[in-house]
C-alpha cells in the first residue's frame, strides 16, 4: 500500500525541489521502481517513517544507474538541537542508491 507515504514517484525525470515531507508513517519519499533523473532537493525530510523501519527517502532500485539526488535537504534537529546528518537505511534517513550529503544545517522556507 502506498497509503502512508509522503510522496510516491512513479516516472523518471521528477524534479522536487523547496518541499516539506513531514511525519508520513512509512517513507517520506518512494520510488516504484527503477527510475533514472529522480532530484529530491531543497526539501525539509522530517520524522518520517514513523512505523519504525521506513527511511526519508527510499529508492526502490538497488542498481547505482538509478541514484537518487537527494543533496541539500534538511533532516531535523537531534535531541540537542543539532542539525541531523541522517545514516543509510535508518528511520527517516536514506536508503542505499541514494546521494545525500552535503545536508542543510536549517529548516527550508517553503514559498
């Protein structure tokens, strides 16, 4: 079911950029399948996959052709009030084929 996640990306070439993914239950962002020139950047990934096991931003794919860009977005705030650097295959971090550094150190304004 893809129900509960933030955004479902189902065709190649999808640019996002200045968007807030917040608090979905599974992934913020999912690909369906093997899908080449995905961007995920600008956004704010926040507190997603709130079931416990879901990431950020999954990419379906396990093929490095079909890397996810998802560079410069913000993560949240740790416990102390630090910017997040998320780790791959962690809740509401990235999954592997997924390019996330260098991170946003704040919160997005979304126009």
């Amino acid at each position: 079911s893809t129900a509960s996640i933030g955004v479902y990306i189902d065709v190649s070439g999808v640019q996002l950029a200045s968007c807030s993914v917040l608090s979905s239950m599974s992934h913020g962002f999912y690909t369906s399948s093997s899908l080449a020139g995905v961007s995920i950047q600008s956004c704010n990934i926040v507190n997603n996959g709130r079931n416990g096991t879901d990431r950020g931003v999954e990419n379906f794919s396990t093929n490095a052709l079909y890397l996810i860009n998802a560079t410069n977005n913000f993560w949240g705030f740790d416990a102390g009030g630090a910017p997040i650097t998320p780790i791959v295959g962690d809740r509401n971090g990235p999954s592997l084929n997924v390019d996330y550094l260098p991170v946003l150190i704040g919160p997005v304004t979304v126009p």
